[in-house]
C-alpha cells in the first residue's frame, strides 16, 4: 500500500477539482428539472436544508477520511478499520459511480450534440415548440444518442489516463469563473422576460402542501448528488492534499459554490419557463428546451448559446473525470503504470452499461423497470437510494472508528476550527445525519404510505 504520491500543486487546485465534480449536471440540469416535477419553492428549500444541515458535515467528514489516510477510497477504509468489512462503502462508491457515470454521460451526449448544433443552428425566431421537438428529434436518435455518449466517454477517459493534477487542475481556473459570469447574463435576461416573476415565485416561494415523502427523498438524493457526496470521492480527491490546508474552509466553500450556481440555474430556467408558457413538469428535457428559447431572445444569442454549450459541456466533463478517477484510482491503487489500461477497461465498461440509457427516450422509452425508463430507473436507484445509504455508512463510520481528537485535529489543521463548530459538525454527522437519511428511506419502502392508511383506518 503506497502512501498517495500525487499531490495537488496548490489548495486551488484541489478546492477547483472538488467543486468542478460537485458542479455539473446536478445543480444545473437535475435541480431544475426535479424541483420543477416535485412542487418548486418547497423542493428547493428543503433542498438546501439538507445541503447545509447533512452536506457540509458529510463532505467534511469524507475530507477527513482522505487527508487523514492519504490514500483512495477503498484503501482508505482499510487503512482505518482494518481486517473488516468497512471497506465496503469505498466498493459501494465505485459501483455507484460506474452506474451514476453510465447515464451522467448520456447526458453529456445531448449536450456535445447540442454544442454542434449551437455552431450550425439559426436559433433567433425558433419558438420554444420547436426547441422542444428539436430536442425530442435529437434523442430519440437511437444512433446519434449512442454516438454522442460513446464521445463523450472518450473524452473522459482521454483526460483520465492522463493523470489527475495534469489533467483536471488547469482549465478549472478559467472555465468555472466563465460558466459563473454568462450564468448571469442568462439570469438577467430571464429576469427581465415579460410574466418572470410567476417563476421566481414558483422556484423561491415554498408551498408546503405539496411536499410529500417522495419530495424529501429526491430532495436528500439531490443535496448528495451535487456534491458528489456518498461514493467517497472527495475521499480519494483529498488525499491528494497536503497537511497544511483546513479542510472546513474547502468544504465550505465548495457548498457555497453548489448553492450559488443552483440558484443561479433556478434564476434562468424557472422566470423563463413561466414567461414562455411551458410546463417546470417538463422532466429531463427541461433544461434543452427553455435555455435555448431564452437564447433565441438574446443579442448576439448565438454566440451565448455556443459559449453556454462548451461552458455547461467542461462542468459536466470534470465532474465525470471525479467519477472515472475514483474507479481508476481503485484498480492502480497509486501504481501510475496501470492508469491507462484501468482508464480504458473501466471507461468502455461504463459506455457499455450506458447503452440502453442512451435508448430510453427512443427505442427503449416503453420498456420500463419499476414503472421507469432504464435511464429513470438508474437515476432514482443511484440518486434515491445508493448515494443516501453510502452517505449514511460514512455518518456511521467516521465517528465510530476515528477518535473524537484525531478529527478535531484533522480539522484543525491548516486553521483551527473553534470548538463549538467542531461539536456542532459531530453532532449532525453522527446522530442528525443518520436520523435523516433513514427517515428518508422509508419512503422507499412504502413505509409513510402505509402508516398513513393505518392510521386513517384508525381515526
Ligand atoms: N456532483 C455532480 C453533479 O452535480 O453534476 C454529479 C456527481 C459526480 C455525483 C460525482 C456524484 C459523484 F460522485
């Protein structure tokens, strides 16, 4: 077991590979097109409840895994309880990405296509009809939705077998602060769009009649799935990070990111939804559909549009490096000879497993699982039940199997964290957390419903 020779040549580094795999398709394509199906204003606050209250605490505690052993996922947990079954979580993580990569990238898909289209497309005078059949067209494609995510894929594994700090750490620092900035030129111009406020209201203003169990169950999955929590990822990405930087502040700084660009993405999709007439219900298409109609109503809206495409295509390109990156990491387990072949082998695997997501809107659309689409049904499995129970094993682990000094002065280092912060961290990590994401889980299990007839029978 080597101690991990990679290091990230400066915290910026790593605080920007970090926040690129939480930033990506979750907050800016998923939280739009969930909330817009589970109530809006509700979804979104308890949304960002759980990204603050369970969250932070967990992405610290993955943090301290990694920077404390030094090494990726699966060693990780070896490393502090040897000789048990705790390693698990860390091959629970690695399965999670392989499936979560397998339909993250058919996403990638659509928006490499539309990306190419942005170059060809006259969008000026199309109406947000059209955008919507453009859409429909595009991925029903069996060939052409397989295509773009068979590119999409090799676009990641090429970065990948390049190595981490080389491959992911350099373009960070210029395209994230460029997708923030035109995010919020679209924002004002969704804004200003005649009848926007009917969806701010909509996005911001909670109406909790309609929450239900299914609302708090997606809203847990979406404050995991942006940032990229329950698969141990950022215990693999904080390995690679030196002893001297405070793991508080990066973690708190990448859920302020998180939250900023889910604002932000609510701020452009939702006044623009209600000021063009369409449904928040619309489903994954959503983001396809409106943000090009806003774009059509923009000067120079071509050029954004093409610019938004590459922006939107490299955020969800960094977060499927952190996703290939922790499967390759557990097969080289620091050995770099191996990268390349690991990177090639685990790549293909996952576009393999992608396939029939690639076909859900198309040939496979009526053949479903569980009353869902393949893609559907991969997408509730890993959002709504494998990154909430890996979340909820490292609640458990963490403050079973490290000493209670050894975090404080994990989080410590670098710059030291007052006393009552650090308690109140323990606390929703080990009892808050765990409460929660079981609450959560009896949704899965029909448990609401059923208490619910009971007690109607009763009463
Ligand atoms: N956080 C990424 C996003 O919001 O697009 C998706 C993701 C990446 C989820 C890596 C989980 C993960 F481990």
């Amino acid at each position: 077991m080597s101690k991990n020779t990679e290091q990230w040549s400066s915290k910026l580094g790593f605080i920007l590979a970090a926040a690129g795999s939480a930033i990506g398709l979750g907050a800016i394509w998923k939280l739009p097109y969930v909330a817009g199906t589970s109530g809006g204003g509700a979804f979104f606050l308890i949304f960002l409840l759980f990204t603050v209250l369970l969250g932070l605490p967990l992405l610290l505690a993955e943090f301290t895994i990694g920077r404390h052993t030094q090494k990726e996922a699966v060693t990780a947990y070896r490393t502090i309880a040897p000789h048990t079954k705790w390693h698990w979580i860390g091959r629970l993580g690695i399965v999670t990405s392989f499936l979560l990569l397998s339909f993250y990238s058919v996403v990638g898909g659509w928006i490499l296509i539309y990306l190419f289209r942005a170059f060809t497309l006259n969008i000026h005078g199309m109406t947000p009809d059209q955008f919507g059949g453009m859409f429909q067209e595009t991925i029903a494609n069996p060939a052409l939705a397989i295509f773009a995510h068979f590119i999409f894929m090799l676009l990641t594994i090429l970065v990948i077998q390049m190595g981490v700090s080389k491959g992911i750490e350099r373009s960070s620092k210029i395209m994230m602060p460029a997708l923030f900035l035109l995010f919020i030129v679209i924002v004002v111009r969704s804004l200003t769009l005649d009848g926007a406020m009917e969806g701010v209201r909509f996005f911001l203003l909670p109406d909790f009649s309609s929450v239900t169990g299914e609302t708090v169950l997606f809203a847990l999955g979406q404050a995991f799935f942006s940032l990229s929590l329950g698969v141990s990822i950022m215990v693999t990405y904080s390995s690679y990070l030196k002893s001297k930087e405070s793991l508080p502040k990066s973690a708190t700084s990448i859920v302020a990111l998180t939250i900023f660009i889910s604002i932000l993405a609510g701020l452009a999709i939702f006044p623009a939804v209600f000021a063009f007439g369409l449904e928040p219900t619309e489903g994954p298409p959503l983001i396809f559909i409106v943000l090009p109609a806003v774009f059509s109503s923009i000067p120079f809206g071509s050029v954004f549009f093409i610019l938004f495409m590459a922006l939107l295509l490299f955020a969800t390109l960094t977060s499927a490096f952190s996703l290939l990156e922790i499967i390759v990491a557990s097969i080289t387990k620091g050995d770099e000879t191996k990268r390349k072949k690991a990177a090639w082998i685990a790549g293909l695997l996952i576009f393999i497993m992608g396939v029939p997501s690639a076909l859900s809107y198309g040939i496979l659309a009526d053949t479903l699982f569980f009353g869902l689409t393949f893609f559907d049904f991969l997408d509730y499995l890993v959002s709504n039940i494998l990154l909430p129970l890996g979340a909820l094993l490292i609640a458990i682990f963490v403050p079973l199997k490290i000493k209670k000094t050894t975090l404080f002065e994990e989080l410590s280092k670098g710059s030291s964290i007052k006393k009552v912060w650090f308690n109140i961290w323990y606390v929703l990590l080990r009892y808050i957390a765990p409460v929660a994401i079981i609450i959560a889980f009896f949704h899965v299990i029909g448990f609401w419903d059923y208490l619910n007839r009971v007690l109607f029978r009763i009463f």
